[in-house]
C-alpha cells in the first residue's frame, strides 16, 4: 500500500491586464484614520446638487460612479465622488463608514484585511496587485470573487481553513501561506492557474488540500514543515513542468503528481527526513535530477517506468546502492556519467 501522497502544482500564464492608478496622481492612503477633510455625506440627488454640509454622515450610500483620479476623496461638497484607485488599503482600524469610500472603488495596489466581514466593502470586482491575509483570528477565511488578485497573496493568521474564489485564477506571482499553525484545510485555489512560486510553511496541522485544477507550467516547489497525506481528486493537464523542489521538509512523507505530466526539466529531491516515496505515473523524462539527503528513500523505481533522465543525474543519498540502482541508471539514464556520493554527503554538490 503506497504511503501518504501529497500532489501541488502552480502554473504560469498570461495573467490579466493590470489597472495600476496613474503615477501622475498623488497617493491615496487608507489607513484607519480617514483622510483629512473626508466624511461619508450623503450622495447628490438625481439631476444635480449636493448633499451639503448638514448631510447625515450615518447613512451613506454608494455613488453611482468613482472620480477616476486617485487623489479625489469624497466630502460632504463632493459626496458622490469615489477613489477609482488607490494605492494602500488596511482595512484594520476602519469604521464601516471609512470603508464605504472603497464601495466602487477599482483598483487597489496593497490590500491588507485581517476579517472577512470588511471584504464585503468591496461591492463590485476590485482589481487588487497585492493582497494579504494578515493576523487572522476567525476560524474561516475566504478570499471572494469580488477580489481580483493579480500580483500575490499571503496568508497569516489562526484560521483552520482557507478557501478562495474565481478572482484568484488571476494570480500570476506568489503564493505565501505562512504561518498559519491552526489550517487544516487548504481549499482555497481551485482556480489558480497562473502562479509561479507557492510556499507553505509553518503549518504543522494541515491534512488536507485541494488545490489546483489545472497545470501548465510549474517554476517552482517548495513545501517546508508541513505534513500533508492527501489530495482531493486533481485535475492537472500539463506537459512539461519547468523545475520541482523538494526541499527540507522534515514531515513530508511523499509526493504524488500524476495525469497528464509528460516531461520536467529540473527534478530537485533533498533534506526531507521522513520522505520516503515520490511518484510521478505519467512522467516520460527528466532533464536534470538531483537526489541527496533522504535517508528513507530507498528506490528511485516510483519515478515511473519509462522515466528517461536526459541531462544529469546526481545521487547523493547512500541508501540508494546496489544493483538495484544500478540497474535503475541502466534503464533511465544508460549514457550519463553517476557518481554515487560518499557517506554523509547530504548537500548540493557531491564530492
């Protein structure tokens, strides 16, 4: 019976256009205080006026439009005028009727939210570059549709599950999960398709992912102090992966990827304690593989059958021995130059 299984793949692909504020406009922040001269007012009348300084600041409600230029902020003579973007939001600290100047906003440079009620200020599609997930305290944190990231996401905080909407497939930077030492459950990117690097760490509780539906290009993989047994039904369609790390992980007991990948060009398999399998079913070949430091790996047969190593290969981990392996290189790698490594040798380069 195979051990644990863990599969996690990122792709990269042409994100959406970004809708950066005009670096003429001077810098908007909003930061747990209101601007200077700023209240919520109420919205003119149809056909003209205005609310007027006596308006009742207590019932606010969303302009039909935003001012397009990044430093207009609404005031009780303008009080249909919205920021269409700006550049800093940090929604801690921020009273309801703070937040309702973000109401039609449509851009957002830095977003920073530490609970779920204050994304729904966000009413409309809010093209956002960076967005953080910061010093979470409730139990659930979901990213919503009405979130367009296209730069990164981090992810902090004492939630036990995160999930995320459609506005994440836009994503083509990062992905940070860390620390977040009460996650269990990671079912937040279904729809992540662009990304190019995705580090989780600091996770110790995390049991359970389903992460990624589809796979195009994987720059690269690391996963560092997390134990993560299973994977719920992926669906990756992909041909070549650009790089896969497995780097220090002490509690990953394998690594699982599958379908529909053909090729990788750079295999890294190192410092992972308990690692004792890595599968791949459909791999046809690896341009360069790096194995060095597992002590419990003990085959490299579960890299699949027909694997052909092409470039190089370095085997460093001295469980590796025998006629097994050698066998093993016969098959995949029949015209590369291998050299097992000494005892010990558990770093980059063997001696």
């Amino acid at each position: 019976m195979r051990l644990q299984r863990l599969g996690m793949a990122a792709a990269l692909v042409a994100g959406c256009a970004a809708c950066l504020p005009r670096l003429e406009d001077p810098p908007l922040t909003v930061s747990g205080e209101a601007p200077v001269g700023w209240s919520p007012g109420k919205p003119s009348a149809v056909g003209g006026g205005d609310a007027g300084a006596g308006a009742d600041a207590s019932a606010a409600v969303a302009p039909t439009k935003c001012s397009g230029t990044m430093g207009t902020v609404p005031t009780p003579q303008q009080p249909t005028l919205r920021p269409c973007a700006v550049v800093n939001v940090v929604t801690a600290g921020l009273t309801a009727q703070q937040l309702t100047t973000l109401s039609l906003t449509t851009s957002i440079a830095n977003l920073t939210v530490s609970k779920s009620s204050d994304f729904s200020a966000l009413k409309s599609l809010v093209q956002v570059e960076t967005l953080t997930l910061a010093n979470w305290n409730e139990a659930t944190a979901h990213i919503p549709d009405t979130v367009n990231v296209t730069a990164s996401v981090s992810v902090s905080g004492q939630m036990t599950s995160l999930t995320g909407g459609g506005g994440i497939k836009t994503l083509n930077g990062t992905l940070s999960v860390y620390p977040a030492p009460k996650l269990k459950t990671l079912l937040a990117f279904q729809n992540l398709y662009a990304a190019d690097l995705v580090t989780i760490r600091g996770c110790p509780l995390l049991a359970d992912m389903n992460t990624f539906k589809q796979l195009q290009n994987l720059n690269a993989f690391k996963l560092m102090d997390v134990n993560v047994p299973s994977i719920k039904q992926p669906t990756l369609n992909v041909a070549k992966l650009a790089s896969i790390e497995l780097a220090n992980n002490p509690n990953l007991p394998g690594f699982f990827l599958f379908n529909t990948l053909n090729q990788v060009g750079t295999l890294v398999i190192q410092g992972n304690g308990t690692l004792s399998q890595f599968w791949f079913k459909q791999l046809q070949s690896i341009d360069t593989l790096h194995v060095a430091g597992n002590p419990n790996v003990a085959s490299l047969d579960d890299l699949g059958q027909f694997v052909q190593v092409k470039q190089q290969l370095t085997v460093c981990d001295t469980a590796l021995s025998g006629s097994k392996l050698e066998a093993w290189r016969q098959a995949h790698a029949p015209n590369l130059q291998f050299t097992k490594c000494k005892n010990g040798c558990t770093g980059a380069e063997c001696p």
